[in-house]
C-alpha cells in the first residue's frame, strides 16, 4: 500500500508540474533560510564549549558604581585571584589574563618586527584551567618563570620551525626580551582567545602582585570542582567587599564604612558568569574578546522560525486550493473502499515527498548561498554533510515539515463527500475559505512588517552615515605603531608633511573612533575637592596640529599654538565638558582644572579653548566629555590627505617612514573604516532584514499566485455566466483582483501598528536617532498592494478572457 | 433476501421548507435481480442509488443490507459493508487518470487489503475476461468512452461484490458502446448472479432488467 501511496503522490506531482513547482520552491526558499540560521545560532551557542571543563569553569564579574557613573567590568582587581584561592575550598583553580593589546615581536638577532594583535600576561594556571597541551614545552614549568612566553602554532611559525621553538628569545616591542617555553594550538574562531597569539607569564607583571583593590584590571577564570554549584559561592564573594574593598577604601577616606558607601547610593557587587555564557550574554568594560549579542539569536531564531512557518503555511494554502483538482479522486476512492485514514495517510505521505524533494532543494539553494551568507554574517560556517547528527537532525526535521503542512490539507480532504464531489459541484464542495484567508492576511501581515523595519534600519543607517560628528573623518588616514620610530617619530611627521598631497598630519594615541578611552577626574581650582565638582573627562595628550587635521570647530578662546611659550599646562575641552562645569564656553576659558586627587601638591591646567561637541563612540551613546592636552608620547600618526589617489598616497608616506626606520611594519588604516565598523552589526542587521523580506515576499507571493488560480478556476462559472450577461474583462479582473486586496488591506492594518512599535523599541537603543517617517509606511503598505495586484491580476485576467461556452459546458 | 428500504423519507430544508427527495420509499431486492430505476430529471432516482450505496443518508426509515440494519451503523462499519458487497459504475467513469487501467482495476483490492500475489491473479483475470489485456498499461485519458465504462465495469467486479449499482452508466456513451455495456450487464446478471441496480434515461436499456421502478417526485409509483 505504501509503495501505491508512493507511486500515486510522485505521479500526481508530476500531472501537476506548476503546483509542485510552487510548492518545492517556496518550502526550499523557508528551509534553505532556516537550515543557514540555525548553522548560524549552532555556531554562536558553541562558543567555548571546546574546552575541557567548560562547564565548571567562570569568570568573576563587578559591578561597580563608585561616584561617579555605574559601570560593569569583565575585569577584577589583581589580589582577587589570592583572596579567591585562599577563602574558597570550592575552587579548584584560578587564572588571570592581563591583556596587553597588540605587540610588535621580532626574534632576538632579527631587525624586523611582526606585528601581533593580541598579547597578555596570564597565569601559569593557564594550561591546567583549559586542558591545553603543549606541542612544544613542558606544561609543567611552563610560564612560571618571569620573561617567558607561549606562543600560538601560527604565531611560532612566523619565527622558527615549532620543534626549534623552546628556549628561543623573542623581543617584544623592541624592548622586552622573552623566552619561548612553549607552542600552543592556535585557538579556535569560537573560543573567546581566537585573537590571542602571545602568552606571557604573569610572573614578569609587577602589578599583578600588588594588592590594590582599587583598580580592576585582571580577567579572572575559576574553576569550581566538580560538586559546586556558581550559586553556592555568590554570597561569600559578595562579602569581598566588605572583606578586602572596604579596608582599601579607608586608605584614601579614613573611617568610611560599608553602610556609608551604600547609603551615598554607591555599590561593588562581585559575580561569577559561566565561561560559555561569556560569548552571548556578556557586554562588561573590557571584554577579552568582541561579543555578540543573545538578542541577535532571538532575532535571527524568530525569524528561521517565521521563514518555515511562512512556507509551511503557503503549502497549506497550496493544496487545500489545490484541493478542488483532487476532489473527485477523493470521491473515486471512498466509493473503492477507501476510508478516511487510508486517504489522509496517501495525502501524508504526497507531503513528505514534496518536502523531501523541497529539502533537496534547499541543500542546494544553501550551498550556493553559504559564502554570501557567511560574508553576511561575518562568520566561517560550513554545511556539516559528513556529520550523521546533521542527516538525521535534517531528515526528521524534514517529515515533522511534512507532517506537519501536509496535515491540514490530509485532513481537509480526507473530508469530502463522495455523492458531492463526484456530482461536479465544484467550488462549492471545497470550504475552508476563511482559513485559506487568513493564512494570506498573515504571510502579507508579516511581509508588510519587515518592509518597515527594513525601511526604519536603512534610515537610521543613512542617518548615522550623514550625521556631522564634529570633526572630519573622511581622508583622514592612521598610521599606527609610530613609536617604533622612537626620536625621528617626529621628522617622520615633518616630512610626511612636506608631500605635496597632505594637509595636515598630527601625531597622538587618541582619536574620536571607539577605541581611545582614557579618563581622569579633575577638580576646578575653585571649589576645592569637593566631589560635586570634580568633571571626569578623558584626557587626549595630542600636538598643535591636532585640532586642525581633525577639523575641530573652536567655538570659544583658541587652538594651542606655538607662540604661546607655556601652552604645556593648558586643556582645551569640548562643549560637553563644559556642560558638566555648568559654565558657558566663554566663562570656561582661564579656568583653571587639576586632574588626580593629590591636594598636596596640584598641577593646575588652564582651559584655553572649547571645541564643538565630536563623537567619540557609536550614536548609540552620549556625548563624553574630552580634554586634549599637549603630550610627545604618541602611538599613531593621523594625516589628512587630499582627494585623489590614495593608493599612491599611502605608498608614498610608506616610502618615508621606510627611510626613517626601514623594517618595521607599516600599519594603517582610515578613520572612516573605523567609523563604519562601529555601526557592523546594524548594517548586518539591515542586510539580513533585507534578504528576508525578500524572501518573505517571495514566499507570500507563491502563495497568492497559488491562491488566485485557485479562486480564478473556482469561479469559472460565475465568470462564465457574467460574461454571457455582458460584463468586460477588465471588469471582471478588477473583481477578482480586489478580492485579495482586502486580504492584503487587512494585513496591512494590522502589521504597520506593530512595525511601528517594535523599530520605536530598536531606535531608542540610539540615543541619536531618526523619527520613523510617515512615507515609511506609505511605502510599505503601497509595495505590499503592488506585489499583490501584479501577482494576482495575470491569474484574474486569464480567467476573464476564457470563453463563457467553455466554461458553462462542464455540466 | 439481500436489502430491504422501509419507508425511507429524506429530505432538505430550503427556506424554511422540507423539500423531499425521498418520500416513503418501500423497496425490496433479492439476490440475482436486475432493477431498473426510470423517472424524470429530479425525481430522486441517483438520490435513492446512493441511499442503497450507503454514499448518502436517509432521514426517516429503515435500510437493511443483508440483515444488518444500515441505518444503525457507524460509518466506519458502513464502509466495510459497502467496500466488501457494493461495486459502483458512474455515468463519467470516474477513473483515476493517474492510474493505468492495470492499476485502476487494483485499488479496490488495495483497499480491501488482498495480498498481492492474488491481487495480480485477480487483475490479470479480470482483463482477460473484459478483453483489455493489451491496455493495461495505458492511463484512461488514452482510451475511448466504452472501453473507459469497460474497465470501470472490470473495477466494479473485481472485488467480487454482490450488488452492483450504475448511475446511468451508458449517458455519456453513443448507442453502440451503450450496447455493449448493457450486454454485459445481463451477461452478469444471468451467468455469473450479480445483482445490478441501474439508474437510467433510456427505455431501451430498461428493457435488459428484470424490474422496473418508476420515481416522481421521490415516490415510488
């Protein structure tokens, strides 16, 4: 019987080619989009599982809020690690990462410099905590010896062969002097150390051994043994505060107590968070690597979801339209004998087939679509056909499909009754309109709202792209590691000037993209230390042709310059700063400001200017308030440069600092890059709304079409017969079109109130944002009602123009 | 005795009206009868055919088949009584177009759950006796009208019913092909024992029955 079920439901998709195509394809559009999500969201959620005990493994978290604004660190002080080892017999282990950004390495009797983008200090607990092996080294002594460092396979390589690689010296940054002890494996893309290469030991880290609680600089992992629970520990690391802080406190303010602290509404709560929870749910200052958000999942598992249930509904829809062609075989095979639960189970197993050859499909549609996708999402994923997890995940995925869509049409025409269908009642024996609309009212509710929010996400972006920030950051080129230069960073900057093709070239770490941070409280000189006025600004040290390259408008006193002999002991700050003074830009000018609590003796800057507010972060946040002062230690060079050929442009500056330092690497990158890097995530965001509304629509308009050659030819008699009575084509269409269009209306209704409200939600995470437009939702709603009339009036007018004697004849 | 009506009444409600398809019908049939059921257009002849075929209700009255109280059934009991006794011919065939002739004459048995190997006996008998061997593997679309009634007929039979009920089985057929079938019919009928119910138009095909029953109206007159 199954193989006549077989061989029934291949022959019927087969009579019916258009039918099956439109339903292969739109059930091979929602899988393919489905199967790449959740190869996505496997990937995400995979995150540090890698390691050994991952599951016992946590990182200790504060929340601080001291003064000034809360904060929640990823970063605890450095004593933590021996107060943690000394109070818990629950913990078996405990390792910190003191992360030193990037490093230029070189080999000892080598002049040229690699450059590595993430190095840190750690513990020798290290291997212990996350089963590493060493390829080379003895885990044993390795990094237990100060100036000894670890390195990554591919990290090694760039130096020596990995067996010769122990006991080799190693220069870092020109100036420190390390000893290979050890080649680990490069890490893997979903382990938070994906960026790291280079391992020091925390032996050669001073700091680390200092007890100061007051300064959280440390990550710290720990490892309960196997019978602990994280809650078991909160509440006694909670008492730390009490314990460890407090006593700290007292240094600076004596006699200060806990209650005190709290009842000036200050707080320190110290947390554990799970090691494989780190990658999705952890936004704290000074995360070890780039996180990503749980809301993304939601997003993007929402909308996997919503592509299935899209698809599977279109195939619903489908068939029972389809239906009225399978009525008299439904007839035919009562009278056999055939009771309902043969009948549902033939139409059961015509579903699965489809599916079947829809997950075919779609296997197909994702590997031609994975590297676009990858891109997308900035991922590396790839189909996993060897793993037989991935078949038998995929194969029961695809019947439940197939049972499911196919359920509500089995049942539906499981139903009829032979005497009425086999009398060629036609349309009148089908039913289930209504479900049948309001299946469309919900594929066109859900495409309508994804053309708003794809809309409000583009707006916002454009918005962001043409904002003024307050300074320019366009040709502004940045040429990092300039202190490898030492004493001739300088005539570096002075001949980099001299090319004809730059304006303007300025030498500093800080610049208004993301990553410059560095803050300091200073105290007016009226006023005294009374913390009410203390105003914590970042502090810029730059040179005098900093505010020209970077395009700063002065709105009060004047630029540092030259002339002035002592501009050494002078700020120039923005208007937020001023703000925070609770001065005009006018009144600020001739204050005076110290930074750091040393009343003994104050160094006092006078403020001699005020800039335009710039952005220094992602519009998401405020404004901060910035200082700039004048300082030689500078990082990176920024050169203005003028339109044209910037290729040339950068070969040339390489051709100077070559001649000024030949070897080191020349390292740069522009300001707009940066710029539009911060904003990655919402243009992914944007992207993967588009192509989802795409496919959304595309899915929904298969149904319709579906749907009105259905309609068309269960009203072939009515057409018939106005016809005979005199009605146009053109009328008669426009009948039949208008019928979905209510459909499409109410969608309509009840999906841009909802866009609405949900892209106000996403907006107010801007603290600079558009209002949503009106002509968004015009739009949308006039794109939906195009999509449809053009999908539906080819089937209305082809049913108008069928000659009225053949469709009266049938009876 | 193989099905007794007792005052069957059937009825539709139309604005606040009881039209009547069937009123007090009184039927008997025995076992190797061949009834003919005439009346004009809407007299309620197809109406009573699907009431004996167990297709479509009754309001009033009594239906025994074979001494079971029809009326009283479930339908799922129904369906056995009807798959196992009632073999139906229609006026369009009703082939399954996806299906070849060969395949077609096998769903009843499918559905009767015959074993295959008796199944393939069953249709290769079957075409040898209607003469369509050479046709089995063609699909009804491939065929003329007779030779389409021909095999719904062998579908009819194959199941080896007891009763088999036509609903104008000649009306889309010339006069030739009506022939044929109508022959068949009695050949049926007198050599092998079926019982046959027909519905038809055409006095001349009544004339091959045994009985005659005329309906107006829904009643029996």
């Amino acid at each position: 019987m199954f193989k006549n079920y077989i061989k029934i439901a291949w022959r019927s998709l087969k009579k019916q080619p258009f039918f099956t195509f439109l339903n292969t394809f739109g059930l091979a559009i929602g899988m393919a989009g489905a199967l790449l999500i959740a190869l996505y969201i496997y990937d995400e959620m995979s995150y540090d599982k890698m390691f050994a005990d991952a599951n016992s493994i946590h990182r200790i978290h504060a929340d601080i809020k001291f003064g000034g604004d809360a904060r929640e660190f990823a970063v605890t002080p450095a004593p933590m690690a021996e107060a943690l080892k000394n109070d818990f017999s629950e913990i078996e282990l405990v390792t910190r990462f003191r992360t030193r950004g990037s490093a230029l390495v070189r080999k000892a009797d080598d002049q040229a410099n690699v450059k590595e983008e993430q190095t840190t200090f750690v513990d020798a607990s290290f291997f212990e905590m996350f089963g590493l092996e060493l390829l080379a080294g003895d885990v044993k002594t390795a990094l237990k010896n100060p100036n000894t460092l670890v390195l990554t396979k591919t990290a090694a390589e760039k130096h020596f062969e990995i067996g010769n690689a122990v006991g080799q010296n190693l220069v870092l940054n020109n100036e420190e002097t390390y000893t290979v002890v050890g080649v680990i494996d490069d890490f893997p893309q979903n382990s938070f150390l994906r960026d790291h290469s280079v391992f020091e030991s925390m032996e050669g880290n001073g700091d680390a051994k200092e007890i100061n609680w007051g300064s959280n600089n440390y990550q710290t992992f720990i490892k309960l043994i196997p019978t602990v629970n994280a809650a078991d520990i909160q509440e006694q690391l909670r008492g730390f505060l009490g314990k460890y802080v407090i006593p700290g406190v007292q240094q600076y303010m004596p006699g200060i107590t806990e209650e005190q602290l709290k009842k000036s509404g200050s707080y320190l709560v110290y947390s554990t968070m799970p090691l494989t929870d780190i990658h999705l749910k952890s936004h704290r200052v000074a995360e070890i690597s780039a996180n990503n958000d749980i809301q993304s999942i939601y997003i993007l598992s929402f909308i996997a979801v919503f592509l299935i249930v899209l698809a599977s509904v279109n195939f619903m829809n489908l068939s029972t339209a389809h239906s009225l062609k399978r009525a008299k075989e439904v007839g035919v095979r009562k009278t056999l004998g055939s009771n309902k639960i043969d009948l549902v189970r033939q139409f059961l197993v015509e579903s699965g087939l489809i599916s079947f050859l829809s997950l075919l499909l779609a296997l197909i549609f994702a590997v031609i679509a994975l590297p676009f996708f990858n891109t997308l999402a900035n991922k590396d994923v790839s189909i996993p056909f060897t793993s037989p997890v991935f078949w038998v995940t995929l194969l029961g995925s695809v019947v439940i499909l197939g049972l499911f869509s196919g359920s509500y049409p089995a049942f539906f025409m499981s139903r009829f009754m032979p005497i009425k269908v086999l009398k060629g009642g036609g349309g009148s024996s089908v039913g289930g309109g209504t479900i049948r609309n309001s299946l469309v009212v919900f594929q066109f509710a859900i495409s309508v709202f994804l053309i708003v929010s794809t809309l409000v996400v583009y707006q916002q972006l454009k918005y962001i792209q043409g904002k003024d920030l307050g300074f320019s950051k366009d040709q502004v080129l940045i040429i990092n590691d300039v202190y490898t230069a030492g004493d001739k960073v300088t005539s570096f900057k002075e001949q980099v000037k001299q090319l004809g093709f730059v304006k303007d070239a300025t030498l500093s770490s800080f610049f208004p993209t993301p990553s410059s941070r560095s803050d300091s409280t200073f105290s007016p000189e009226e006023g005294g230390t009374d913390q009410e006025n203390a105003v914590s600004m970042q502090t810029w040290a730059v040179d005098y042709d900093y505010v020209s390259t970077m395009d700063f408008e002065l709105v009060a006193g004047r630029d540092f310059d030259k002339n002035f002999g002592n501009d050494s002991t002078t700020i120039i700050v923005n208007e937020a700063a001023v703000r925070i003074m609770k001065l005009s830009p006018k009144e600020a000018i001739g204050k005076r400001y110290t930074p750091g609590f040393d009343s003994n003796n104050p160094e006092y800057f006078t403020i001699i200017g005020v800039v335009k507010d710039f952005h220094i972060a992602s519009l998401k946040e405020d404004i901060d308030a910035v200082s700039l002062h004048l300082g030689d230690r500078a990082y990176a060079l920024a050169v203005k440069i003028q339109p044209g050929d910037f290729t040339n442009a950068i070969a040339r500056i390489e051709g100077v600092w070559n001649t000024i330092v030949p070897g080191e690497p020349f390292d740069y990158y522009f300001m707009e890059d940066a710029f539009n890097n911060t904003y990655q995530s919402e243009r992914r965001l944007g992207n993967i709304f588009i192509i989802f509304t795409v496919l959304s629509l595309l899915i929904a308009c298969l149904g319709l079409f579906g749907l009105a050659a259905f309609n068309a030819e269960k009203r072939i008699k009515e057409i018939g017969v106005r016809k005979v009575l005199g009605a146009s084509v053109s009328q008669i269409s426009m009948r039949l079109t208008i019928d979905f269009l209510k459909l499409v209306g109410i969608a309509i209704l009840i999906s841009l109130p909802l866009g609405w409200y949900v892209m106000n939600k996403w907006l107010e995470d801007f603290t600079y944002r558009i209002n949503i437009p009106w002509w968004v939702f015009l739009l949308a709603a006039f794109l939906a009602v195009l999509i449809s009339v053009l999908t539906v009036s080819y089937q209305s007018i082809k049913a108008a123009i069928v000659n009225p004697v053949k469709s009266l004849r049938s009876e | 005795m193989l099905l007794q009506l007792n005052n069957i009444f059937k009825w539709v409600q139309q604005g606040g009206q009881r039209i009547f398809l069937l009123k007090d019908v009184n039927l008997e049939v025995e076992e190797g009868e061949f009834i003919s059921i005439m009346g004009p257009s809407g007299s309620g002849k197809s109406t009573l055919l699907n009431v004996i075929g167990m297709l479509d209700t009754f309001n009033e009255g009594e239906y025994e088949f074979l001494s079971e109280s029809v009326h009283t059934l479930k339908e799922k009991y129904r369906s056995n009584l009807y798959k196992e006794y009632i073999g139906f011919v229609f006026q369009s065939y009703h082939l399954l177009d996806e299906l070849t002739v060969e395949e077609n004459l096998e769903m009843p048995l499918l559905y009767k759950k015959v074993k295959g190997s008796e199944r393939k006996a069953l249709v290769a008998d079957m075409l040898d006796r209607f003469n369509i061997v050479g046709k089995k593997d063609l699909f009804p679309t491939q065929l003329s009208g007779g030779q389409q009634q021909l095999v719904g007929v062998a579908r009819a039979l194959i199941g080896k019913p007891k009763l088999i009920l036509a609903d104008e089985p000649t009306g889309n057929l010339n006069s030739q092909q009506s022939e044929e079938i109508m022959q068949l019919f009695q050949k049926l009928n007198k050599e092998d024992g079926v019982t046959i119910i027909q519905v038809t138009h055409s006095e001349k095909n009544a004339e091959y029955g045994s009985r005659i029953i005329n309906l107006l109206d829904g009643r029996k007159i």
